[in-house]
C-alpha cells in the first residue's frame, strides 16, 4: 500500500510553462520533503515543510503543505530544461515514528526546449 | 566531505544466486536506510537503522533478505537467493536525525539485473 499518491504520474511541458504536482495522502504526516532525482543518481532534498499550511519558495518552485498535513504541492514557474527529473514527496507518517520516510509514488517531469 | 558510497555500481547475477551490495555512510550519520526503486517509481522503504540496531525492518522480505549494520557505521544487504522480480536499484541514504526532521543523503544506487 503507498500511502503517498502522487499525480500527475507524467508531465511532458515546454520550455516557460507553469506545472504543478500533487502529492496526496489519507494519512497525516509529521512534515512532508521533496527531492528530485536524475538518472543514474540518488534523491537529493530541495525543501522540507513542517507546519500545516506552509508555504515555501525556491527560486521558481512553490511548495505547499495542505493545513491538515495530508497533502502537498510542488508549483514551478516558467519551467526549464534543467527541471527535468524525476520528483518524489516523502516523509514520515504521524504514526510511525519521526524518522521513518515514506516516498511517493513520484512524478516524472520532462522539459522540452 | 564524502557523500554516501554505495558498491557496486552494477550487478548482474542468475537466479538463484546470492548478491550483497554495501553502502558507507556519510561519517557521523546515526541513521542509515536501504530503499528498493522500480524503474521511474518512488523508493520503497526495506530497513531502517538508528545506530546498529535495526528500528524498522517490517518491509524487508527476511525469507531471502537480510542486512545488518556493523559498529554502526558501514552496512551490507544480502539477498540469497535472488529472484527475477528482484531486479531494481538498491539505495543506501543516511541522516544525522536530531529534533524532528531530518535530511536523508543518498548513494548513487546499486542496480541489480537478475537474470
């Protein structure tokens, strides 16, 4: 069972445009992180967001933790080549300990120039 | 400062045979995990160690897997004996876990081919 629901599953988008991704739950999570992962590579954290209804801002990426702690988004303005990658939401359940992570299904995103 | 190292890089073995990959983490890291990834899908969870002791380990298969965690530093994964359904990417990530949130460092990934 992945308690972590990611959509879309594929996003294929040009070079300047607006995408968001979605990471959804039933379950409540004690903070929600995400990374992005290239191939050949492992994850690498670009945010972590702790408190219900959080907003963070990097650069042109948007994140967002839904105030009951079940969900999160990821918004990245005027989308880039170098954005390309894979995109996976994680963290540990409310239930399951502090420092278990769970990832999401992810969101493979391609840029095309 | 060195990232985790994860070896080998690649493995291709027959069904049926055992494999062990190894993963060291970054110095100073108490909390050390093994992740499986399928192809374009997210890690899943096999074991988690704070120091050497194993804290969660329900996901990992203990038929055919098993792993342990040396002076709490270096870790080794075995798998004996392989199936095909094993084939994925075997990630070690590690976390200096204090407060309520940590950060998790990943290797590179060792990719398992059963044949």
């Amino acid at each position: 069972t992945q308690l972590l629901e990611q959509s879309p599953q594929f996003l294929s988008i040009q070079e300047g445009e607006n995408l968001t991704v979605y990471c959804n739950s039933s379950s409540v999570f004690s903070s929600l992180q995400w990374y992005r992962q290239e191939p050949g590579e492992g994850p690498v954290l670009l945010v972590t967001v702790v408190t219900g209804g959080e907003v963070k801002k990097l650069k042109r990426l948007t994140f967002q933790f839904g105030d009951a702690r079940k969900d999160s988004s990821l918004h990245i303005t005027a989308a880039q080549p170098g954005d390309t990658g894979l995109y996976l939401c994680a963290g540990p359940p409310s239930t399951s300990g502090t420092y278990k992570y769970i990832f999401g299904t992810g969101t493979r995103l391609k840029v095309l120039a | 400062e060195a990232g985790v190292v994860q070896s080998p890089r690649y493995k291709i073995i027959e069904k049926k045979q055992p494999v062990a990959f190894w993963c060291n983490p970054i110095s100073g890291h108490n909390t050390l995990y093994w992740y499986l990834q399928n192809l374009g899908q997210g890690p899943e969870l096999l074991i988690r160690y704070e120091n050497e002791e194993a804290v969660d380990d329900s996901q990992l298969p203990k038929d055919r897997f098993s792993a342990e965690r040396l002076k709490g530093v270096d870790s080794t994964l075995k798998i004996q004996p392989a199936e095909l359904g094993d084939s994925a990417v075997y990630l070690c990530a590690s976390s200096l876990t204090f407060g309520t949130v940590g950060e998790l460092f990943f290797g590179e990934g060792s990719r398992l081919t059963v044949l």
